[in-house]
C-alpha cells in the first residue's frame, strides 16, 4: 500500500487495547455510534477503539457544541463530521474518490490492460499474417492478369488472321467463279472450233478436195493450230482451278 500510495495499515493485538471512555452527552440529541453497529463482542476493544469517541447528532450545531462540552467527534444524520480537532467535514462523500476503492479499480483497469494488451498483440498478429496472404494473393493476381493480357493478345491477333482469312477465301471464290466462267467460254468456243475442223476435214476427205481454194486450205491449218492452243489454255485453266480449290479447303 506505502508503495503505491493507497493509504497505511496499523495492526494492534487486541490484548494491547486500552480505550478510554469519554463522558456521553445525556440527551436525546445524541447518540453513540458504537451502539448502532453490530459485531463479535470479542472485538468490542477494537470496536470501542475506533468508534467509540463518536456519536451521532441530529444537527450540526448540537454536533458543535457537544465536541467543545465533551471532547468527542461527532456526525449528523446528514454525513457531516465534527471531530475533536476542530475539523468539520461534509457528508457528501464521493466513492469514486475512495481509496480502496481506487486500488480496486486500479487492479481491475490493470487486468482489463493486460487482457487486452494481449488481445491487441493477438489481432497484430493475425493483421501480420493476413498481409501477408493479401501480399501472396496480390502476386498471383499479377500473374494471372499478364496470362490474361497475353491470352487476350493472341485472341485478338487470331481473329485479326481469322479476318484475313475470310476476305482471302472470298477473293478467291470470286477469282473460281471468274475462272469458271472463263472455263466455260473457252469450252463454248473450243467446241465451236472443232466442230469447223471436223468439216473441213471431211471435205478434205471427199473427191472434190481440189475445189477447195488454197485460202481455204490455210485457214483450216489455222483453225486446227487454233484449237490446240485453246485445249493448252483449257489445261492451264483447269490447274489454276484446282490449285485455288485446295486453297480454299486448307482455309477452313
């Protein structure tokens, strides 16, 4: 208690006790303390030690007079203290400010302290361990935002491809359907020609060859030079056919 001065303890054996009785006021204004209180009769020494130069008045001006007339502290009903040493104290009396009661919520504050210092340490803790984890996690959202940037990257230059492809396979289906029609024209004038050849030839077969004029007789040389060129220009036509054709198929 001296160190943390909340106040000091005297003990006495009771054997050592030797209270003196002061002479009581004979009134009805007063009254002694001690005969208010209720303990062990073993204890009546110490009682009388501590109580038993008080008594309790009905004002504080009996209180007064009866401390000058008979030397005893005296109380009222209302809290106020006169005592023998001419202190006067008021009968208010604030608990919080009470000493023992002090220590008693400076122990409790201190337990409460010590609890929470702990818990504060526990939660620090786990805040340290979580950082950590968000720390982790932060790294992994990093890598998984590059994969998804390189993803969306290749994702884009592919329909970018994709794109190319498409216009190139229509490009080619136009320049199929030209070279089909192309096709079709020279087959049209292939025809046409052979049919003329396979005459003159016939006519070149019959007795009357020598009534065919010589003009005539180049022109039908011409015509079958014609129609060779033309079956040449038809097999070139047909390669470029197919070669777009498999182009075609490989662009799918």
């Amino acid at each position: 208690m001296l160190k943390k001065k909340t106040g000091r303890v005297t003990f006495m054996p009771l054997n050592r006790l030797k209270p003196k009785n002061l002479p009581a006021p004979n009134s009805q204004d007063a009254e002694a303390l001690l005969d208010k209180l209720r303990f062990d009769r073993k204890l009546e020494k110490a009682f009388q030690q501590v109580f038993g130069k008080t008594w309790v008045c009905r004002d504080l001006t009996i209180a007064a007079a009866y401390v000058k007339s008979h030397g005893i502290n005296t109380i009222t009903l209302d809290g106020d203290k006169v005592d023998r040493k001419g202190a006067l104290t008021g009968g208010y009396h604030d608990v919080r400010r009470s000493r023992i009661d002090g220590v008693k919520s400076v122990g409790t504050w201190r337990t409460k302290y010590e609890a929470e210092k702990a818990r504060s340490a526990e939660v620090k803790q786990e805040i340290s361990k979580l950082e950590q984890e968000i720390t982790q996690v932060g790294g992994k959202v990093t890598v998984l935002v590059g994969q998804q940037n390189q993803i969306r990257d290749s994702r884009d230059r592919l329909v970018d491809e994709g794109i190319g492809l498409a216009q190139s396979k229509e490009k080619l289906k136009a320049r199929v359907s030209v070279l089909e029609q192309d096709t079709e024209e020279l087959e049209t004038e292939l025809s046409a020609l052979e049919a003329k050849v396979a005459g003159y030839r016939a006519e070149l077969a019959t007795p009357l060859t020598n009534g065919i004029t010589r003009d005539e007789e180049q022109m039908i040389v011409t015509l079958g030079k014609e129609v060779e060129r033309r079956r040449k220009d038809m097999v070139e036509l047909s390669k470029r056919k197919n070669e777009v054709g498999l182009i075609i198929f490989w662009s799918h």
